[in-house]
C-alpha cells in the first residue's frame, strides 16, 4: 500500500478515521480488511473493486456526473477549493476546502464537517466526492 490519507469526520482528537484512502481507493475507518468501498481510475468512480467495468460516477474538467455522463449535466463541480451542486450559477458552495478541513457552504463558524489528515495528497476530486457521503 502507498502512503494513506485519513478523512475524518468533524474535528478529529479521537484517532479515528472515517475514510481512508490509498492506491486509488477509499476504505471504511482504518482498511483491514483490505476491501475498497470505493475506486478512482481514469476519471472514473467506481463501487468497491470494480470488476463490472461499470462507474458509478465520471469525473472530468472538474466536474462529477452520474454513471457514465451522457447528458453533459454535472452533479458537482469543484473550483477554488469549494464545492457545488450542479452546474454552479448561485454561486454558492455547498462545501469549502481549507487547510484540511471539509466545511459546509461558505464556512463562517469555523466548525468542520470533515477533517483530511495530510490533504496535499489527496485529489480535489476524491475530497468532491468525499464531501458527497456526508
């Protein structure tokens, strides 16, 4: 296994992560078991060890879409570390990315939804993405 990220849920003092992610993919708390809950490979999301060839989600320019995007309409978009719903026209975030930390809309408590333990590894798609499971 490469170097893991650990993703945690809200301020993390306790030690437990709620995802971990290594070689592309994202495990439940600390992997064990070795078994992926989800798998990133050329654009493309995929649910546990994809063996079916079939995404669940497509990620490209930014931009997470269901399954295989035909449609052209994305379900998220990603810029300047903050996350949106759609195709961003309110211009307001769903979720902000900042020194690690997963905030809900445009962070004013200062309060985290999520905590990403040595974020510079991690790929703004996989925090997108990430942010979508809470």
């Amino acid at each position: 296994m490469s170097s893991e990220i650990r993703v945690y849920k809200g301020h993390y003092t306790s030690g437990t992560a709620k995802w971990t992610f290594a070689d592309n993919r994202l495990y439940s708390g600390h992997y064990a078991s070795g078994t992926a809950e989800y798998c990133f490979d050329n654009g493309k999301i995929y649910k546990g060890h994809y063996a079916s060839g079939t995404a669940v989600a497509n990620f490209d320019r930014n931009r997470i879409y269901n399954g295989h995007y035909a449609c052209g309409s994305s379900e998220w978009c990603v810029d300047g570390n903050h996350i949106y719903a759609g195709h961003y026209a309110s211009g307001t975030a769903k979720y902000c990315l900042d020194d690690g930390k997963i905030y809900a809309g445009h962070y004013a408590s200062g309060t985290a939804v999520a905590c990403v333990d040595r974020p510079n590894d991690l790929p703004l798609y996989v925090l997108a993405f990430v942010a979508t499971l809470f």
